[in-house]
C-alpha cells in the first residue's frame, strides 16, 4: 500500500500553508529590509570565528493573519521509486508508487490569526502503483468529494461531508494528513519562516527547539536529525529558500531530504515546493532503498 503521504509534503507543504492566508495586502506588508540581524532567542548556526564578511540582504517575514473566503487551489504530486530487495529472494523488486492530488480549499472561519473550519472539494486525488511493468490506478476515497474540516474548542478535528453522508477511516486519514498539523495553529516550519531575520546565502541550522517544532508535524515515530534552511534569493515578491532535513523514519529508514520553498512574501503562503529525497533503510521485506520527488503547486483567490 502506498503511504497515506509523504514526510516531506507533510512538513514542507502543509506546514506551510498556514503561514499566511490573507488576501490582499498593501504593497511590502510581511518584509523588512535592513543590515544583518540577531535572530533572538532563536537556535542558530554560531558565527566563524575571526572576520566578518560583508553582510548581505536580510529579509524577515511576519505572518499574516488568515482572513476568511480566501481560497486556495492546490495541485499536489508525489512519486516514489523503489527497490526492494526480499531476503533468500532473487532480483530486487522495482516498484513505483505515485500520489496525484488537486483540491480547493475555502477558509471559512479564523480565530485569531489562524484558519479554524475549512471547506475542501478533492477535485481529483489517485494512486497510482507500477510493478512489473503493470500499473494499477486507485481512485482514493476522497476523490470528487467535498468535506467542511473544523478544530473545536477542545482541540479536537471534526470532519463532516457536505452532503450528511458519513465520514470513513480511511476519508479521515486523509484529512487529518491535510490538516491535522495546520488548523487552529502555526506549525512548525512556518513558525520558523516568519519573525527571524534570513541573510542571503547564510544558512541556518535549526536547534534543538525548532527541530521539536518540525518533528511535531511529521509524528511521534519520526526522528528529524537535523535541519538546515537557507534563504537563497528573491525574485519581486517572492523568496526562494532552501531546506534540507537529515530524517530517519519508524524502523530506521534513512531518509534526508532537500526542498526548494517559493513562497508569496507579502502574504507569508507558498507558492511552489519541489522536493526529492533518498530512501535507504529495512522493512520487514528486505532492504529497501529508492528515491522520492514533490511537487505542488498553489494559486490563491
């Protein structure tokens, strides 16, 4: 079975869709531009001893509140490739396994600065699995569907179809992947994108804090090793960064990952994540090992 999805969309893509959800906003809100900064109490790469070179641009991006109607139309790809090699068994095992996902997402109530109760229609969403060169394709059960998503006073997620029909297991995995770490909250990686002061060019390596944040998103049987992000440029009013997380999942499957994140500065919202990993690690069948690409695109209304 193909995982419900990817760490990596999880902590780069979901992660990031709460950093802002305002609509328009005045030219420049969300930026500052000024001499190198301290980034306080945060946890960063110390300083090489003796001189200084020049610093560059510094950008640092506040969140932005949600506002409701903002909608938001994602398209999300996932592939991996993997070998599997079974003990006491002959060749590796190629297998391609493949998530294809658009949805629309309404905000349709904020608390605070953050979206409490979402809309969401699945315009598309399929798996698709390769083996032997014979591909079989799965519509998942969130496919043409349209669900209301709320986190309640209580911190609890509360699902419902629109149509009063119920909500299954497997429906509810689903969601809780979209927007379990997201709603009523700032999750980690934006928490770590907004309020800090980003040199160009100077990475930053997240300490043990801001890992606790990352690791949050991906859940209690990942371990995030350590994480760089780095702010690689910007291109009117959006920035580029750079991330890298050393990860290794439930039952020592190594997998670090390197990301490119686009997002709207003056909305503080991704734009494009293009992410790859490698995967090596054993499972039950055998040593596995294989590659992981995503891609997801955002538009905003």
């Amino acid at each position: 079975m193909p995982p419900r999805r990817s760490c990596l969309t999880v902590v780069l893509l979901t992660a990031l869709a709460a950093c802002g959800s305002g609509k328009d906003a005045p030219p420049g809100t969300g930026t500052a531009s000024a001499t190198a900064a301290s980034p306080g109490t945060r946890d960063a790469a110390p300083s090489p001893p003796g001189d200084a070179p020049p610093a560059g641009p510094t950008l640092t991006i506040a969140q932005v509140p949600a506002v409701a109607g903002v909608v938001q139309h994602t398209q999300d790809d996932a592939v991996q490739d993997l070998s599997i090699a079974e003990a006491d068994a002959g060749a590796p095992t190629s297998l391609r396994m493949e998530r294809h996902v658009t949805k629309r997402t309404k905000v349709l109530d904020v608390r605070g600065a953050f979206r409490t109760r979402v809309e969401v229609h699945y315009e598309a969403a399929r798996d698709v699995q390769t083996a032997a060169g014979k591909a079989e394709e799965h519509a998942l059960p969130v496919a043409g569907k349209t669900y209301v998503v709320a986190r309640d006073d209580a911190g609890q997620l509360i699902m419902a179809t629109v149509d009063g029909k119920a909500v299954s297991d497997d429906e509810r995995a689903i969601l809780e992947d979209d927007f379990g770490s997201e709603l009523g909250r700032l999750p980690g990686m934006a928490a770590i994108l907004t309020g800090r002061a980003w040199t160009q060019g100077s990475p930053v390596a997240l300490g043990a804090a801001d890992i606790a944040q990352v690791a949050a998103d991906m859940g209690a049987a990942d371990e995030v090793k350590s994480a760089t992000v780095t702010w690689t440029g910007r291109d009117g009013e959006i920035a580029s960064f750079a991330v890298a997380i050393d990860l290794v999942r439930a039952g020592g499957v190594k997998m670090p990952m390197k990301a490119i994140v686009r997002l709207d500065v003056a909305h503080a919202r991704p734009v494009e994540v293009l992410g790859t990993a490698t995967i090596e690690g054993a499972t039950p069948d055998g040593k596995i090992t294989g590659t992981m690409t995503v891609h997801t695109l955002n538009r905003y209304e």
